[in-house]
C-alpha cells in the first residue's frame, strides 16, 4: 500500500510542478513579447530562453529570431526560424524572417528560396495584402541584383546554379503575378 501512496504523491507533484512551470512559461513568454515590442531585445531575450525552457516553444522562436535579427545576430536568428518552421512549416512570415536573415550573411540562394516558400505559403492565404506581394517582389529582384553583381566580379563563373537560382526567381516572380491576378479577380 506503501508503493501506491508514493506513486500518488509523486503525480501531485508532477502536476502541481508542471502547472507552476506552465504558468512560468505563459508569463516569460508574454514578458518576451512585451519588451521585444519596446526594443529591449537583450532582456527580451532572457524571458524569451525561459518560454522555451519551459516548453512554449511555438511564438518564443519566432519572437526570439526577430530579437537576435534586430541585434545582428543573424546565425542565431536563422536557428531560431529553422526550429519555428519545423514547428509550423505553412506559416509564411516565418521564412520571409528568415530570408532577411540570409541576406545580412550573404546567402543569396537560401535568400531566394525562403522567399519562394513564403510565397507559395503566401498565396494559400485567404487575406491576400498587395504591400506583402510588393515586399517579396523588390526583394526578389534586389537578390537577383546582387546576385549578379557578385556574378560579375567572380574570377570562376559558376553556370549550374547561377541558373538554378535564375529559374527559382523566374518561378517565384511568375507565382508574385499569379496571386496578383487572382487577387484582382476576387476583388
């Protein structure tokens, strides 16, 4: 009888130890969010490491990406949108936070492809926003800018994927237009 007494205390505490952590998380979480939005990044992200500690995982690596991004730490922030799209792989924000980050370390190709995701995660949305598609649209053709500036000033020109990355502009340019027209037809 004694086992039976033992195993019920240890649920009660299991329980009672995991409502307190829960709460903890809830109000780390929302302490984050509070002071991202009022540019305290550094103690942001504190409160932010303890969310995710305590298992709210979902908003924290979003939030605390965009805190690492606003602070130039951009590795750190594409770790960060790496676990929050394995989280929630549809959510297009998501990889336009991390498409930026590319940008600032220069991966033009990790660039476009974050874009071309968002996009086609964009475009499922009910709420279709011309400013976003505008957004997608200079950035996609900044990157193909800089792509081929980099291009011209290379000793070893590089073909197979210079073109792979052409083809995924072209694509994701082509979905931009696609989505545009959609959108006059619904509205």
């Amino acid at each position: 009888m004694n086992w039976f007494h033992n195993l019920t205390v240890k649920r009660f505490k299991e329980r009672f130890s995991n409502s307190i952590s829960n709460e903890e998380g809830s109000a780390n979480l929302e302490k984050g969010k509070r002071l991202f939005l009022s540019h305290q990044f550094q103690e942001a992200l504190l409160h932010l490491d303890n969310a995710i500690n305590s298992g709210f995982e979902n908003d924290a690596y979003v939030i605390r990406g965009n805190c690492f991004q606003k602070l130039d730490y951009h590795y750190h922030a594409i770790e960060d949108f790496d676990k929050a799209i394995e989280i929630e792989p549809l959510q297009f924000s998501i990889y336009y936070n991390r498409a930026v980050s590319k940008k600032a370390i220069l991966d033009f190709t990790g660039q476009i492809e974050d874009l071309h995701n968002a996009i086609y995660y964009y475009k499922k949305n009910p709420n279709i926003e011309n400013h976003f598609l505008k957004t997608f649209e200079t950035d996609l053709l900044a990157a193909k800018m800089n792509i081929e500036g980099l291009k011209q000033n290379m000793h070893e020109v590089r073909k197979a994927p210079s073109l792979e990355i052409k083809s995924l502009i072209k694509d994701s340019l082509y979905l931009i237009k696609k989505v545009k027209l959609r959108n006059v037809k619904v509205n």
